[in-house]
C-alpha cells in the first residue's frame, strides 16, 4: 500500500498563526476566553483547552482581569468593541486574508458600491465579514440566488476565503451581466487554492483519496466535494477513528490531504496508522469477527425466517441465533411478521451464546434500548431537552419514560416552586433536561425544574433590559398584601408600596386595586443585584394640593368630610384629597367648648376657604362663615337706685350762704390788686 499526501495539506499561515498566539496567550496564566472555537478542528479546539482555553457564548467580565480571543475566522466590529468596554485584554488572531478584505469592502463601500459576498450566510468569516460594513451585504451561495440579484449599479463581488474557484467565477459572471458597474475582486486565499488544486491533481492519480479536517471545517467539506469528483473512493475523517482501516486496504494507492484547520499531528497519526497497517492483519480481523461473537455484543446479521412467536437470524457464527417474541420490540403486542422478512439486515443484541438447544440467543428490542442510550449520553453531554411522558407517582418524585426508557423526577425538580400534589402531572409530557445518566446501572434522572427556571431566568433578563428609573411602564396587579401591591412588569414582579399607591390615605391596596388590573406605574428605584423594583402609581397623578390650588382659592365654599377631631378644631377631607382646619373659633358664631360639641367624624360639612398656604400646604376653613351673622341682641341695663330726695333749704340759710361766698371773692380780689401794686 503507497501512501502519499497532497501538497498544502494542514495549517495555513492564518490558523497556525491563531494557534500560536493562543498558546502564548494561554502560558500568562490569566484567565482566556473565546466566543467560538477557535478553528474547525474540534481536536486541536480540545487541545488548547486542556491548556486552559474556554469557550463563552455571551461573556461578560467575571475576572479581574482577562483575555479574549478573537478567532481566526474574525468578529464584528461591534462585538470587538464591547469586549473591549467590558475590560478585556483583545488578542486578535484574525486571518490576516481577512484583515485585509475588511479594509477593501470598506473602501468599497465609502465609494458608493454595494457589497456582494459569495459565500455561505451561516459562516462566521461572512458573519465577521457583514459586522465590518455600514450597510447590510448582499449574500449569495447557488445560482438562483446569484439570479436574483438585477438591475443593480455598483456591486463589489468578493469570495469567501475557502470558496471553490470555478464557482465563485461561474456566480460572479452572472451577476455581471444583469448588473452595471461590477467589480470583481477574488478573495479565496491563496493557500485555498494551491490546497485544492494539489487535491484535484493527486485525486487523479491515486485509487482512493483520504481528507482530513473538522466536518464543520468549510475549506475541508470543499476538498472532499472536489475529490471525490475524480475519485470516487474518497474518505472524510476527522481523526483515523473514522477510517475503516479494512475498507481503505483494499486499495494500492491511497492519496491524503487536510484541511487548513487541521495540524500537523492528525495527519501524522493517519498516515502512521495506515502505514502500519497491512492486509493480512486485516485478513486475520475479518476472520475472528467471523468466530469470536461474546453475551452484551451488537451484531448485524440477516433474518433466515420468521414465524409467528419468533424470528431466526443468520450472525455469521458457527450457530444461527433467534430472537424470542418478547425481544422484538418494546411493543408486547408487536407481531414477528409484522416487523421482519426474510433476507432483512438487523442488528441485534447477543443475550446468551446457548439457550439449550444450540441456537445464540438474541435480542433486537435490546438494541434499540442501546441506541436510546447512547441518545441520551449524546443529549446529555450537549446539555440538549428530552420530553419526558410521565407514568406514574411515586415515593418523592415522579415516574417517567424518555426513548421507553424508564427516568426518575424528584419531587424537588418537577417545578420551581415546592408542589404537594404531584397527581396532576401523571399523564402530561414535560420538557427536561438530563442531571444524572448512569448507563451501566442503567439510572436516568431527570428535572423540568431547571427548565422552568432557565424559561424565567431569560424572560427575567429580557424584562430588565427594559427597566429603567423614572419609565412609565405597564403592568398587571398580581397579588395584594397588606404593604402594597405586586406587580407583573413584563416577566418580573415589583413592589407599590400602599404608601405610593394614592395621595390619599387609604387602609389597604385593596381600597384602590384589585388582583388582574392592567396598570401603568412609574419605576421609582431598581436594584439588579437583589432583583428588586420599587414601583409608584400617585406618581402618575397629580400631588393633591396642586390639584387643590388649580381648583380653589380662597374666598370660595368648598364642601368636604370631617376626619379628625381635636381640641383646637375639626379636620376636614377635602374633595382633591387634601385636609383643611376648621379651628374651634370658626365652628360657630356662638362660643364653642371643643369641636367635638358640633361635629362628628365622617360629617359632610361646607365650609369657606380663609386663607391658602402654599410653603406650609395649610389651608385655613370656616364654618361659620358660610352661614348668615345672627343680629346682636340689645345687652339688658342694670336698675338704677333712686336717688333719695335733698330737703329744700331754707331760704335765708341759701341767703346766709350767698353772702358768705360774695364777701370771699371780695376778699380775694383784694389780695390780686394788693400783690400787683
């Protein structure tokens, strides 16, 4: 057997130059993340992570400090730019090719042209590429859609890197002649095309053609697709684990080549493997498959008859085998000639080698249990759902069947809140993932729990992007409580607290809202970290003394209800919710002890506005001023005493006493005249 392999096979310039520089990256020993695999290679992708590469869909900083990587393949310009506002240490390992493509699309574009990409929409080098521009490319990857794109001006054509020449040429031309001003620039890498010509030739050549590289590897599938074209014996493996060594030998001249994304040591180990392999020891295989058949194996075999209660199947070994009813299917009521023919091709399940009577036990239904296993290990380890009919209650948790294998939900991960009565779910299928699988001893468990969960977590995340202090937003009253009122904001719950419910005072939310009410609230305060919202619904209402003073002003009779009683007056509610005082003087025109004494808590009262307030927010009322001003009564005047009668003097003692006057101011004449001399 001659092996020989293709020139340009492995590594290009650009994915060597991205390994090494995460290797390097890696041996900082700070932690270094990427958003994808860093090339098509899923073994070389699990290398670097045995030296501590992560891969992070949606990172967001959690270290001190960290690296990201930025794949071969590129990345938006936007997602570079947010690594870097996030903190991250960008290590760019970006195909140079692309580099250089991003800046001739952008001029491109500066110059007025619309950018056309061949190639496929999915692939993140056309993802990285489309994040570079202002404007949304056109992209195409078949002749109808190349067909599609008419009487446009100014197209800019470029390739994917990995693109089959004669294909991106054949789409170009067709767009050139529905278009006008067409400018066609070749972008396949060059080691693209001296890789897939030195396939094609060597393909010619040899009797099968072996290509190495990742199935998700584009330029890969591409070397495989141009291979196979000249030779029809063409093999696409990843690693040698995926060659049928028996296969490949019968072949003289055997040719290999590799995709850019895979290294060196996957091509050295095939072509090692193969070298050392050769036809007699694959003869020797062949023939102890043949003798050498152990209880738990999986064979194929073809059925030599079936009747009624069973079905005989030819496995190739010194004994034919059967396969009892009961081990068709996991359908009991399932007919042999129902599901088999004779001469059919079937794999089955070795139970014994002897039942007694010479034949190999054998089990089909038991092969479709393994196969369901190996499902489930698959699922699992792609952290993938299963849907899970449930059968039966039981001790803490519930019975179910997943691929008619029988699974196990605790009661704890049934829902994301505690549930007493698990009764209601027997019957129902329920979405969940797998938390412990144990093939050997044959346990699944399974939890719907983290489903739910995960539901809520993303509906909670979406709802906080939209959270933002001082946003009207609407909501759905959820439950009341004595504090206030929950509130459904679109997949979180915040709070009203009763005291920003109404400017009024109210005993409970209920006073206000009732459970269902779709609301709009105002967002007062929020806290991601304790996942709390404070919410507010007077907010959206105008303060009561604002309302009050648009309405009123002093002078003006206003009606309203006595909620307070004290000593030195009446408190009384008026209609816009604010409280005016009545003081005790202004109750009534008469004398009044305490308010008490006229009012009552709960009066509808009208009263007469006397003086508003604004700084303070008091406002002054009268009663008694709303009401007409008795006249005053007449005081009643105090008896007077009469006073006693003066007897009437006797005449000549009035004479006596007039004379004794005269002959005083006689004399005190004198007096004056004397003291003026």
């Amino acid at each position: 057997m001659e092996i020989i392999i293709a020139d340009h096979s492995g590594f290009c310039f650009g994915v060597k130059n991205a390994v090494e520089k995460t290797e390097k990256t890696l041996k900082s020993n700070i932690n270094t993340i990427a958003t994808g695999d860093l090339i098509h290679n899923p073994q070389e992708v699990n290398r670097l992570k045995c030296l501590g590469f992560k891969i992070e869909n949606n990172p967001t900083k959690t270290y001190e400090e960290a690296n990201i990587i930025i794949r071969s393949h590129g990345e938006t310009r936007g997602n570079i730019e947010k690594y870097k506002k996030l903190g991250y240490n960008v290590i760019d390992c970006t195909c140079p090719v692309l580099l250089s493509i991003y800046k001739r699309i952008q001029k491109a574009e500066e110059e007025g042209y619309k950018i056309v990409i061949i190639g496929k929409r999915e692939h993140p080098e056309i993802i990285a590429m489309s994040g570079h521009l202002k404007k949304e490319p056109i992209i195409i990857n078949s002749v109808d859609e190349a067909k599609k794109v008419v009487g446009l001006d100014k197209l800019y054509i470029i390739s994917q890197t990995t693109n089959i020449y004669e294909k991106f040429f054949e789409l170009s031309d067709i767009i050139k002649d529905s278009n006008t001003n067409v400018v066609i620039k070749n972008t396949i890498c060059n080691a693209t095309k001296n890789r897939q010509q030195a396939t094609i030739e060597l393909s010619k050549t040899v009797d099968a053609m072996v290509v190495i590289g990742g199935r998700t590897s584009s330029n890969t599938n591409k070397l495989f697709e141009l291979s196979k074209k000249h030779c029809k014996n063409t093999f696409m493996i990843e690693t040698i684990d995926d060659l049928s060594l028996q296969e490949v030998c019968k072949y003289n001249r055997i040719g290999i080549t590799a995709g850019a994304s895979t290294p060196a040591w996957i091509i050295e180990e095939v072509v090692q493997v193969m070298d050392n392999y050769s036809k007699d020891e694959f003869m020797e295989q062949v023939e102890g498959s043949i003798t050498k058949i152990y209880p738990k194996d999986v064979v194929k075999g073809s059925v030599i008859y079936v009747t009624d209660s069973e079905v005989m199947v030819n496995i190739g070994y010194t004994s034919d085998g059967i396969i009892k009813q009961d081990e068709l299917s996991s359908d009991p009521d399932a007919k042999p000639r129902d599901l088999f023919k004779e001469g059919q091709e079937v794999e089955v399940y070795v139970i014994k080698l002897d039942d007694g009577e010479g034949n190999v036990v054998l089990s089909t239904r038991r092969v479709e249990g393994l196969k369901n296993w190996r499902k489930l290990v698959e699922i699992s380890e792609n952290d993938e759902t299963v849907e899970a009919k449930v059968t039966k209650l039981v001790k803490g948790g519930l019975l179910a069947t997943v691929f008619d294998i029988n699974a196990f939900i605790p009661g704890s991960q049934v829902a994301t809140t505690f549930v007493k009565d698990l009764s209601p779910y027997v019957g129902e299928t329920l979405e969940c993932k797998i938390i412990n699988l144990d093939e050997k001893k044959r346990r699944l468990v399974l939890s719907s729990r983290v489903i739910e969960e995960a539901k809520l977590q993303k509906k909670m995340d979406e709802a906080w992007e939209n959270i933002e202090v001082g946003k009207v937003i609407e909501g759905r009253v959820e439950r009341l409580t004595d504090f206030g009122a929950f509130v459904d904001i679109g997949g979180v719950d915040g709070l009203i607290h009763i005291s920003d419910i109404s400017w009024k005072r109210i005993n409970h939310p209920s006073d206000v809202l009732k459970v269902g009410d779709e609301i709009e609230v105002k967002i007062l305060r929020a806290n991601r970290e304790r996942n709390r919202i404070s919410l507010g619904l007077k907010q959206l209402t105008k303060k009561p003394f604002e309302e009050f003073m648009e309405n009123n002003k002093e002078g003006d009779i206003v009606k309203g209800e006595v909620v307070n009683l004290l000593d030195f007056g009446a408190f009384v509610r008026l209609q816009e919710g604010v409280e005016g005082l009545v003081h005790v003087s202004q109750i009534s025109y008469e004398h009044v002890e305490k308010p008490s004494d006229e009012l009552n808590i709960g009066d509808e009262i009208e009263a007469k506005i006397l003086e508003i307030n604004p700084e303070s927010k008091r406002i002054a009322l009268s009663i008694k001023e709303t009401k007409e001003k008795p006249e005053a009564k007449p005081r009643p005047q105090p008896k007077k005493s009469p006073k006693p009668k003066q007897e009437k003097a006797p005449e000549y003692e009035n004479q006596e006493l007039e004379h004794n006057l005269g002959d005083l101011i006689a004399a005190k004449l004198d007096e004056n005249e004397d003291s003026e001399e």
